[in-house]
C-alpha cells in the first residue's frame, strides 16, 4: 500500500517537472506575444502565445478550442503586446487547412513547434487567426 501510494507520487512528480519544462521550453524557443482577450463577464484574460508573420507583414496566431479563442471569436478586439508595444488589432479566425501558417512556425520555433504538434491538439478545431490592426480606442474620461 504504501509503495503505491509512493509510486503515485513520484509520478506526478515527474508529470509536474515535465509540465514544467515544457512551458520552459516553449517559453525560450522565440519571441512570445503577450495576448489579452475579454471575456463574457468583461474580464481581461491574459495569454503568452507564439506569434508569427507573413510575407506581407501579416501577424499570426494560431490556437485550438481554448478561452482565448472563444474570447476573440465573441469580440475580436485585442491587444497584443510584441517587443514591448502594445497594439490594438481585430483578430479573425480563419478556419480550413494551414499549410503557410504551419511553416512559418515550423521556421521560427523548430523543435518546439514540432513537440508541441507533437502533444497538442491540431485538428479541425484548431486554426490561425490573423491580426488586422486598429486604431487604440479613446480613452474614457
């Protein structure tokens, strides 16, 4: 009994050091943008997420069924902060294959853009969403 209970918790030991490592990873692997989202009750939800751009300068994110998501598809508005600049974008989920978008993230992330496939959830449901931007909305008095 106990060497079971002692196997269970070096399990999930391990599993919280490899959750661990991987955001670690994903975090260093390239440039991460800073996404803020609001949600149905009007709170910000912040997200760190890879961000990638087209040839003709276009930003790109790229995501699953997930609240961010869901967010952005109610109210597109969002800002996204790269390099320190934050800047207002609207976003537009654009469903179907994604060949380009997949290798532009291929090419700037590698390896980690492949164990991330590799784990995660690229199916139907998950899509790139391109960054139109905005003007920044006046500020309330």
């Amino acid at each position: 009994m106990r060497r079971g209970a002692l196997a269970l918790v070096g399990v999930a030991l391990l599993l919280g050091v490899l959750a661990l490592a991987h955001m670690a990873w994903i975090e260093s692997a390239g440039e991460v943008a800073v996404v803020r989202t609001v949600g149905d009750d009007g709170s910000e939800l912040v997200r760190r997420l890879w961000i990638v751009d087209d040839a003709q300068g276009v930003a790109w994110l790229h995501g699953a069924d997930s609240q961010w998501m869901r967010n952005l598809r109610a109210r597109p508005e969002v800002v996204v902060e790269r390099g320190g600049v934050a800047r207002h974008y609207r976003a537009v989920p654009v469903p179907g294959p994604h060949p380009a978008i997949h290798e532009l993230l291929r090419a700037k992330y590698g390896l980690a853009d492949a164990w991330v496939r590799t784990i995660g959830r690229d199916d139907e449901r998950a899509m790139p969403v391109r960054l139109d931007p905005v003007e920044a909305p006046a500020a309330a008095d």
